[in-house]
C-alpha cells in the first residue's frame, strides 16, 4: 500500500512524514522546503506476527508494509506550474490514497502561505489544484483517443464517449471520485488513469498539543474539516505532527507514559495507519513457521489462492488448498497440531474468504 502526502506549504507534511518513515526528509520553517519527492517504508505496528515469532522461535519477523510519499506543499495554480508542487503531482499518481494534511495549528512564527488559519479555503484550494490536474490529464487522453475513434476504433469510441461525460463532470468542479460509471469496461479505463480526485482521502487536522487530548472537538478548524470530510466520505484524523516528532524518539515505556501524559491511548501514526486500513477496506493475514512469521496486507473479501498469490504467483496459480486457524486460537492452544486437534484449524478451499488474522498454510502444487 502507497499514501501520498499533500497538502499547503508549510503545514507539517514534512513534519509528519519525517516521524513516519524517520527518513530524514528536511522540515523547516519555510516554504518549499521539500524539493525532491521522498518516499518512506513504514512497517505496520501489529503485534500478532511479534507473538507468533515467539511461539515458533522464529529467525525472522516480517511486518506488513505501508509506503508514504513527501512531496513538495501545493499552491495556487500549482497545476499550472506555480511554485513546486506540480512536478511532483506525477509522484503520487500511483499511490492508493492521499493524506491531506491541514493545518489547524495557530503559530504566528510558522509562516501561512495565505496569511491566515482557514481549513475550508486550504482544502479547496488543494482540492482544486489536484482536480486541474486530472483534467489536464483527460484534456490529452482525449486528444489521443478522439483521433482513433475517428479512425474507426471501436474501443476508442466508446472511451471517448465517457471522456466527455467526464469532463462535463470535471468542468463543473466535482471531484472524479463521484463520477458515476456505466459498466465494467468504463470502470477499468477510468481506474487507468489513475486520476489524483479519485483516490480515497484521510484528511490529517495537524493541531496544536492542547487539542490533542479531546480529538480536536473544541477547536472550530477541526470541526470544519470534519465537515467537509463527511459530505465527500472522507476520513480525519487528529494529530500534533510536533508531537509526533517527539514521541517518534522515545522508546516504548517512555512513549506510553509520554502519550498517558497527553490523555492519549495510541501514538497518532498508529492511528493513521488504522485509518488508513479501515479506508482503504484493508485486512492483514499471517504465515508463520521457524524461518520466518509474516503479516501480509490484503483487501478484505480476498479469497484463498488470490491472498497466496500475494506471497507468490506460484502459490496463486498451484493453490490446491489452505490450512487456516484463527490467530487467536493458535496463541491459546499453543500450536497447529493442537488445534488440529481441538478441531479448530481446517483446510479451506479456492471459495475460502480470507479474514483478519487468519494463520495460514498454503498447499500448491506447480
Ligand atoms: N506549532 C507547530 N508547528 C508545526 C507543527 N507541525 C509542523 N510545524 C512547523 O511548521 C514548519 C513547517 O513544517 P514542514 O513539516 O516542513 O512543512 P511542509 O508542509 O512539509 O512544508 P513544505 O515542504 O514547504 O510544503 C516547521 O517549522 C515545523 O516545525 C505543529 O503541529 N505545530
Ligand atoms: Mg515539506
């Protein structure tokens, strides 16, 4: 999984990308301070695949991955070549969702790239520039694809007959997100062009420490992204990417004595990457023996041979059947051959859907 991180100038992506991925992306206070698109690999806290290396005394433990993309902070006209942002729009074409990252924060010493706090006007402005860029992208497919539908090309026809319904859609400022698709054949062309207002959002409300602790609730600025965020089906979540900075230095004792200080149960980042899966319709299931236990991310409603072919195509295209237990029961029971035993582990054939925490051994045959 890929998150692209977007968002004003200066509104703590850097900030949050740096506690994310501690990859030493440069966060400074000012403008355009990321210049080259980072990308950082971020493991996914589980403690599932810790416990079943420890039952199998495993020489490897290999957590699920999520990978985030820095780019530089978007302005005005941003698509049309102002400021930075616009060549690294192309960076995050290929991500599976977008963190929107807006600033909530008041802080008269961290520059507002508009002179003042205002997440509704932050919001469009970004929203508008990613939605200028996709019809950027339209307005040449369509150039292409006009051409060959006059030379006869069946296909072309018809992908040009839902591109000017698109960009009816488009030209009048709605997101491709609620564009509504006539068939199948439609819904993988538009999934083609990959296109930035139709990736799912989570919408990060960066606040000051004092709103950590109710979630934002008093401050009127995160109000207002819940806001919008609900009328698009978008996710928010809090955070004080500062905080973050803090709290991504600290060992696990220091850090949950740290975030109980704050009135908080979970380091924001853990939160985001809950998000992130519920958003995304993201489920993990595990594979454990002696050489190696791993979590494996996975969309929920995945059958058997097509969560195999995540681990291998061989797997996928051999699969003969699955032994799957619940990790729940395998940590109780204390091994496979006892929950055999308990009747509580069972083969799974191709129907087999996949569920979270399944523990499962894949038989194939190539
Ligand atoms: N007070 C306060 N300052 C913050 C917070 N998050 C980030 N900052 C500060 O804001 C400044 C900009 O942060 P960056 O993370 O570099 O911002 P950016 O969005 O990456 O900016 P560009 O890369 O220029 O688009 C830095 O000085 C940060 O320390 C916050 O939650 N509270
Ligand atoms: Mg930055």
């Amino acid at each position: 999984m890929k998150l692209g991180i977007v968002g004003l100038p200066n509104v703590g992506k850097s900030t949050l990308f740096n506690c994310l991925t501690k990859a030493g992306a440069l966060a400074a206070n000012y403008p355009f301070a990321t210049i080259d698109p980072n990308v950082g690999v971020v493991p996914v806290p589980d403690e599932r695949v810790d416990k079943l290396g420890e039952l199998y005394h495993t020489k490897k433990v290999t957590p699920a991955v999520i990978e985030f993309v820095d780019i530089a902070g978007l302005v005005k006209g941003a698509s049309k070549g102002e400021g930075l942002g616009n060549q690294f729009l192309a960076n995050i074409r290929e991500t599976d969702a977008i963190v929107h990252v807006v600033r909530c924060f008041e802080d008269t010493n961290i520059v507002h790239v508009d002179g003042s706090i205002d997440p509704a006007r932050d919001i469009e402005t970004i929203n508008m520039e990613l939605l200028l860029s996709d019809i950027e992208i339209i307005e040449r497919r369509a150039a292409k694809v006009v051409k060959s539908a006059k030379g006869g090309d069946k296909a072309s026809a018809k992908e040009a007959a839902m591109i000017t319904r698109l960009q009816a859609h488009m030209n009048d400022g709605k997101s491709a997100k609620t564009f509504e698709l006539e068939d199948d054949e439609e819904e993988a062309i538009f999934r083609s062009y990959n296109l930035l207002s139709a990736k799912p959002v989570i919408y990060a409300a960066n606040v000051s420490d004092a709103d950590l602790a109710n979630d934002g609730a008093d401050n009127p600025c995160v109000q207002a992204v819940r806001k919008i965020a609900e009328a698009e089906g978008s996710e928010v979540f809090v955070i004080c990417a500062q905080i973050e900075e803090e709290i991504a230095e600290l060992d696990d004792d220091e850090k949950r004595d740290f975030l109980e200080s704050l009135g908080l149960k979970e380091a924001g980042l853990d939160r985001l990457i809950k998000a992130s899966y519920k958003l995304l319709g993201l489920i993990s299931f595990l594979t454990a023996g002696e050489d190696e236990c791993r979590a494996w991310t996975i969309k929920k409603g995945t059958k058997a041979p097509q969560a195999a072919g995540k681990i291998h195509t061989d797997f996928e295209r051999g699969f003969i059947r699955a032994e799957v237990v619940k990790y729940e029961d395998l940590i109780t029971l204390g091994s496979l051959a006892a929950a055999k035993e308990k009747g509580v582990a069972g083969l799974e054939g191709k129907d087999y859907v996949v569920n979270d925490g399944d523990v499962i051994l894949f038989r194939f045959n190539v």
